[in-house]
C-alpha cells in the first residue's frame, strides 16, 4: 500500500469515529441548548427564598393545568383545579390528584412542560412530585403538589401560560 | 468465463466462483454493485407493487394495515440503501480509476469487503418480515417512541443499519483515498471530470453524515433492551432529539442520493450536446457549498414539532439558500445544451428528463422548505410527490443515463438503442403518471403511510397505480435490454459516443480486466471535459 493511502485512509478513519462520538454529543448539547433557550417547554428549579424583600407585582397572570397519561401507565392525573390567577414574583401551591387503578404497585414519574415555550423561561418550582419517581400502591389515591413562582420579568405579551404534566411508568434504574 | 480465460496471454484474472467472491477487481466489483442494486430494486419495487395495489382502492383489499406499513418502511430502506447507493458506488468503483488514469481502487481489499458486507445486510433486513412481529412498520425515519414497538424484527433492523453505514463508509474512504492519491500525472484536482467530483464530495458527506446515524440507532438499541433514556421522556429523555440526529444525517443522506446523478449528467450531457461543460468550475463549487449547506438544514424536516419561532426562521432561509447553488447547476447544464449540436441518444434522453423532473422536484422541495405551508404539507402525498421526483425521475433516471452511457464500455457491445428509447419514454410516460396526481392528493389532504383513504382521493389514486404498474413493468424491458447487450451486439468502438470525451473512452472496450498499469501519458486533449 502506498504511504499516501495509508496516511488518508487512517485520517478518514478517525473522522468516521469522530462522527460517531459527535452524534452522541448531541445528547448534552441539545440538552444544553434547549435549558438556555427554554425550547421544550423544561422548567427549572429554585430554592425559595423565604424572606423575599422585593415587591410582586401588580400584573395578573392565568396558569392553567394540563395532566396526561402515557398508554403504558395504568393511573389517572387531573388537576384539583383547572386554572389559577397568580401574581408574578408569589409562591402558589397547587394540586394533582393521582389514582392507581389497578391493584399492583406501580412506580411512575412526572415530567413537566410549560408552554408558550417561552414561559418556560420564567417559570419556577421550589416543590414538585415530578423531582422524584413517585409510587403508587394498588388502588390508592394521592395528592400531589408543586409549588411554584411566575417570574416577574416574564414578557408582557405572556398573559396565560399553561403547566401540563405527563406521567409515565418509571424505567427501572432511574430516578 | 472460466473458458475465456485461458485465451487470455496479458489479462489474467482469476476463474469461477473465485473471481467474485474474492475479487479485488475494481470492474468486477462494480459489476457485483451495480448488479446487487439492481436485484434490490426490483425487490424494492415488488413492495411498492403490494402499496400501489392496495391503494388502487379506497379501503383494506389485499393486505393488513401492520404489513402494510412494513412495505411502505422497508421499501424505502432498500430502495436508498439497497438500490441507489450502491448503483452509484458501483459507478463509482467502474469508471473512477479508468476516469483518474488510475490502475485500481486504493483499496482493493477493503472494496470486497465493503461489497461483501452488503448482501448479509440485506438478508438480515428482509429476513425480519418473516419474524413473529413482523418486520420494522415504524416507517424508514425509525421516530421512537413508535419504532421501539418493533417486534422481535427490531434488533435485526438495527444490526442491517449499522452494518450497512460500515459497508458505504468503506466505500468511501476507498474513494477518496483513490483519488487523492492514485492520479495519473497530469490529472489535477480540477481537471478532474465532473462525476468524479461528485463522488468525492459524496464520500465526505457518507463519512460525516453515516457515523451520526450509526449513533442514533445505537441509541434506540439501548433505550429498548439496555434501560437508557434517550429519547424516553420518562428517564429524562426526548423522542424530538432522536428526529434531530437522524435528520442531521438524513439531509446530507438525500445529497449523497442526488449528488452522483448530478455527476452523471455533468458527464452525459456534454458529450451528446458536443460542447464542453459550461462553467466547470461553478459546477465544482456549486456541489461543495451544497454539500456544506446540508448539514445545516435538517430542521425542515422537523417544522411541525413545535420548534421556536427563531429555529423555523432560521432552519427556512437555510433551505432557501440550497436551492441558489442547486439553481447554478440547473443553469450550466442548460446552458451546456444551448447552441450545441445535440442528438438524443438514451442515455442524453435521461439525462435530459433528469434535469427537467429534478427540478420539479426541486421546486416542490422548495414549497415544503417554506415553514408556514409546511404545516399543511408536512406528513402528506405532497412530501412522497416530492421526494419521488427527486428520487425516482431523479436519481434513479440519472442512474439509468449512466448504464446506458457506459453500457458499450462495460460489455463490448452497443446496446439496442430502439429498446432504450422505448424503455426511456414508458419510464418517462409512466412515472409522471405515477407521481404527479400524487402533489394534488397531498394538497388536499392525503396523509402518508395509510392504507385506506377517504373516497375522495379514488379517482387520484387509481390513476397513480396504473402508473405505478406501468412503470413496473417497464423496468423489465431494461433488465431485457442490459442482458441482451452484455451478450452480444455490434460491437463497441473505444470512443463509444463521438462527443464524449474523457481517460475511460481511450481504452479498449470492453475494458480489459486491467487498465492503466503504468499511469497513461496525458495529453491536452484527454483532460478536456
Ligand atoms: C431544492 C432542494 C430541496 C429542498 C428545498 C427540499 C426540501 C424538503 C423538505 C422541506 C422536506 C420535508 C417535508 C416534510 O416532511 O414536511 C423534504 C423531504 C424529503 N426530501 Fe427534499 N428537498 C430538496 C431536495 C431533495 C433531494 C435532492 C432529495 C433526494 C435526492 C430529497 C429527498 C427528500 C426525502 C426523501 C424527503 C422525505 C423524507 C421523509 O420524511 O421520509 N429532497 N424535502
Ligand atoms: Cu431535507
């Protein structure tokens, strides 16, 4: 073999495996992107402040909650209330209840998503059922809770924004 | 051809089995592509034969929804992957080093195994439509979560991917590594022919593009069987990050369909217009910022998932910006054709079609490129009208200007050139009346991938079939045609088109089992395009 061929050959090779590696790179780098840019719908967590000093504000907003069930999930979710008038820069409390219809104990978890996408931004939990996998024992019912704060910087042109959660059946291993 | 051989004093080649399987021919391995591709394609078009049918009608005739929706995904698979790439390596493997003044490919070991690799994918792939389950239904783009309800066919499609990614990446670096070092003296980067260009630049895109995909696939393996959360919601994951990695391939994919059919014609339609190539070097250019420009537009595949506004605005001039380059190769090969004394041979005819039906193609590419109207078209007959034009009366006519451009090369013998006229105008005849009924049906609403349809898309569809079998048909006359030149005929002069100018027309045909052992002597005129 001649050296030339050899030397791209090996080149090219080591491109295809770079390739490779950056496929996988894709994983925290969307993951990344999609936190700056709030682009699905991922809300973040905050610790609260307890002795907030700065003022709320006197605008009003419109929080609706959504509550779903992936198919392979045999629960039922529904907000306790559908919609909720807040002030930006306030803590609220609200509530899902959470029914296992089947008699097995089964351990799910909840994942949320705000949207418009760019409420997300501006949308904050101190508390909520979806930190961790949540588990259901045969037939039973709970209330589950997120507490949560509308930023005050918010855009202006928001006015409602919605929370919606899924549950899904929790993948062993996971957390 | 055992016989053949011992009358054989200064072109020794191996006999028998031997010669194919271990062959390290850089010819005898094109033919094993080219023939390959062609089985593939009427396998793959046996199961677009099942789809039409079932759609001749509205409701269920022939077959079940779930078998149904196999067709529809491993038609597409073979055809890509099993039909037009290795057609097109296989041209590549043939004319090449005849085109570089090259003895072989660089890597002639390493070109049977790539060869080799892909008939034990192909069975792997195919064999899952006899597994309990069925085979992958998922459709070709594998979207979890849908593609992890696969049966038992899942691990089995996997493994065909990732060995079919090994196979085209070897062929690839096979490629470059050829050209970028095996030139005859004389033969610069940029006197290089058009085709030969066009692989080159392929080759970059398969190796940037293919190891993306081999990840994403990998990445769906372990979701289903090894507890990780990619794409799974539930572990943190997210089934649009899959779309993600897989158009990020997939964009670049449909140039490496296209960009060898835009070599073809580089080289056909010269030679039958009797004129130089206009504008050469644009043409070189022009692929290369395609090329680029590929992998940073995958996101139009995705308009519809709820991307931000920013993204969609972003990911819709992108496109728009492919079709500029796109537009300066459409341009040259007219005006390669304009003022030139041009006959119509076969494969000038296709090439031709190409140019005129790609470009339809091209235009209803660049309707879906626009975000908005997307929401509408995305996911219906519209986008299949599309990518078959580009395709079908795209690459695949392109492939077949090259067969019958290179054909007298290969063989020794002309082919009949009546039956490649009628082969070419049912071809033409029939896959517009297969494809273009389809942009209505999807404008007014016809979703992809179903197997019944509202009554008032019937009338449509039925015309669509009866192309479908037409064209169908058709197809076996070039099988015909192929055969009966690779058996005789009159004979083959070296320069088989008077117009076609180019290394591989100065060696004999049919060319003999090795050329250019000692690098040829250019002179001015062998480098003109
Ligand atoms: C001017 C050039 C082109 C533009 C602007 C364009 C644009 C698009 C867009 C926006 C879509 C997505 C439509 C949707 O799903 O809603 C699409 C789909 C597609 N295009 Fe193109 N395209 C172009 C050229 C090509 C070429 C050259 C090929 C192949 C040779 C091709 C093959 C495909 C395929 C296979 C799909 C469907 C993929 C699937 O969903 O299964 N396109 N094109
Ligand atoms: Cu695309």
């Amino acid at each position: 073999m001649q050296r030339g061929v050899k030397k791209t050959t090996l080149k090219l090779f080591l491109f295809a495996i770079l390739m490779f590696g950056f496929g996988y790179a894709m994983v925290p780098l969307y993951d990344v992107f999609c936190d700056i840019t709030g682009i699905n719908g991922k809300t973040s967590r905050v610790v609260e402040n307890k002795n907030q000093s700065n003022v709320v504000s006197d605008r009003w907003v419109k929080v609706k909650f959504d509550a779903n069930i992936n198919g392979n999930l045999p629960w039922r979710l529904k907000p306790q209330v559908r919609n909720m008038k807040v002030q930006p820069g306030k803590f609220y409390e609200a509530t899902y209840i959470v029914e296992n219809i089947l008699d097995v104990d089964i351990v799910g978890q909840a994942i949320p998503s705000v949207s418009p996408q760019i409420a997300s931004l501006y949308f904050k939990k101190s508390e909520c059922f979806c930190f961790v996998n949540q588990l259901l024992k045969g037939y039973e019912t709970k209330e589950m809770v997120v507490r949560f704060e509308v930023d005050k910087e918010l855009p202006d042109d928001v006015t409602s924004l919605t929370l919606s959660y899924t549950f899904f059946r929790a993948k062993a291993g996971n957390s | 051809m055992s016989t053949l051989a011992h009358d054989d004093h200064h072109d020794h080649k191996p006999t028998g089995l031997k010669r194919w399987f271990f062959s390290t021919n850089h010819k005898d391995i094109g033919t094993l592509y080219l023939i390959f591709a062609l089985v593939m394609f009427f396998v793959g078009g046996s199961m677009a034969m099942i789809i039409r049918a079932e759609l001749f009608q509205p409701g269920l005739q022939f077959v079940d929804p779930q078998f149904y929706n196999s067709m529809v995904t491993v038609h597409a698979l073979i055809m890509i992957f099993g039909a037009v790439m290795p057609a097109g390596v296989g041209l590549a493997n043939w004319m090449i080093p005849l085109m570089v003044g090259a003895p072989d490919m660089a890597l002639p070991r390493m070109n049977n195994m790539s060869f080799w690799i892909l008939p034990f994918a192909f069975a792997l792939l195919i064999s899952t439509l006899f597994m309990e389950g069925g085979g992958p239904a998922g459709g070709w783009t594998m979207y979890p979560p849908l593609v992890l309800q696969t049966g038992n066919a899942f691990p089995f499609l996997i493994f065909a991917i990732h060995f079919l990614g090994v196979s085209s990446i070897m062929g690839a670096i096979n490629i470059i590594a050829t050209v970028f070092n095996m030139r005859a003296p004389g033969m610069t980067l940029m006197k290089m022919p058009l085709f030969v260009w066009t692989w080159v630049i392929t080759s970059f895109l398969l190796i940037a593009s293919l190891p993306v995909l081999a990840g994403g696939v990998t990445m769906l393996l372990t979701d289903k069987y090894f507890g990780t959360s990619f794409f799974d919601a539930a572990g943190g994951g997210d089934p649009v990050l899959f779309q993600h990695i897989f158009w990020f391939f997939g964009h670049p994919e449909v140039y490496i369909l296209a960009l060898p059919a835009f070599g073809i014609v580089s080289q056909v339609i010269p030679a039958f217009a009797r004129k130089p190539l206009f504008g050469y070097a644009s043409m070189v250019y022009a692929t290369a910022s395609i090329a680029i420009l590929s992998f940073f537009v995958w996101a139009h595949h995705m308009f519809t998932v709820g991307l931000p506004i920013k993204g969609e605005l972003f990911f819709m001039y992108a496109t728009m910006l492919i079709a500029v380059p796109t537009g300066v190769k459409v341009f040259n090969w007219i005006a390669t054709m304009w003022k030139g004394a041009m006959t119509f041979e076969t494969p000038m005819l296709f090439s031709i079609a190409f140019v005129i039906l790609f470009t339809i193609g091209g235009f209803s590419g660049l309707m879906l490129g626009i975000t908005p109207v997307d929401f509408q078209y995305h996911d219906t007959y519209f986008v299949v009208a599309h990518f078959h034009y580009v395709l079908l009366t795209g690459a695949i006519f392109a492939l077949m200007s090259a067969v019958y451009y290179w054909l007298p090369k290969w063989t020794g013998y002309m082919y009949d050139e009546r039956l490649g006229k009628i082969h070419f105008w049912l071809s033409l005849i029939s896959s517009n009346v297969l494809f273009f009924p389809q942009h209505f049906l999807g404008l007014a609403g016809m979703p992809r991938r179903i197997p019944d349809y509202n009554i008032q898309f019937a009338d449509f569809n039925a015309i669509s079939s009866i192309g479908g079998f037409a064209y169908g048909i058709t197809q076996l006359l070039f099988v015909y045609i192929v055969i009966k030149c690779a058996l005789g005929g009159k004979k083959a002069k070296p320069r088989v088109w008077e117009g076609a100018k180019g290394l591989e027309w100065t060696v004999p045909s049919p060319a003999p089992f090795h050329t250019f052992e000692t690098p040829p002597k250019l002179t001015k005129e062998m480098l003109e395009h």
